[in-house]
C-alpha cells in the first residue's frame, strides 16, 4: 500500500529566532473546511491537497495555498513577536504601604 499523507510542519520563532508554541488554524483552500487547530513546531499529517495556515498571533499571519504532496513534508516558517510579560505594580494600602498577602488555618473544636 502507497503513502496517503504527506505532512506539515508550521515553524514558529521570534524575531531572535528562538522557537515559539502558537495555535495554528489549517484550513482546506477551496472549500474552506477547517482541518484542525494544531500547535506549531510539531509536524501534522495531512492528505494530498492545497491549504491556508493561519497563525493565531497579533497580529494574526498566513499564507494562503501552500501544497501538500503524498510522502513528502512542506514547512511554512512564520515570525512571531514574543508576548510581552506584564508586570503588575504591588497592591498598597494607603496608610501603611504594600499590602503583604498571608492566610491563616482555623480550626473549631467540638464542645
């Protein structure tokens, strides 16, 4: 029996090249048929056809018709920008300043 797959490997990296997890939407070209949300940088078997990929980043990036043969694996490379890691400032209480956060156990006894 004959290969009836070929694969796909959406690469994803920053803009200093280091690999990033993004979601991926695949979608079949002509009819719009959504194959499969799927994660980059991993390799996902499809069948013989031509597809849209998607990236789910802001903003959102694609590439339209890229070909899928039998037994042979296409790779799509997008840049992403890295998410920006947000710091919140310290909650304070206006009298005292930073408010520290801490929990307390209690228990109840039984009379």
């Amino acid at each position: 029996m004959g290969c009836v797959a070929g694969s796909l490997l959406v690469k994803t990296a920053d803009e200093n090249k280091k690999d990033i997890r993004s979601s991926i939407r695949i979608t079949r070209s002509d009819t719009n048929e959504m194959v499969g949300p799927v994660s980059s940088n991993k390799s996902i078997e499809l069948g013989k056809g031509v597809y849209n990929i998607e990236v789910l980043s802001v903003p959102k990036q694609t590439k339209k018709d890229v070909k899928i043969d039998l037994g042979e694996e296409s790779v799509v490379e997008f840049i992403v920008n890295a998410t920006p890691v947000v710091e919140r400032p310290a909650r304070q209480d206006s009298q005292t300043g930073p408010v520290k956060s801490t929990s307390r156990f209690m228990s109840q006894r039984s009379l």
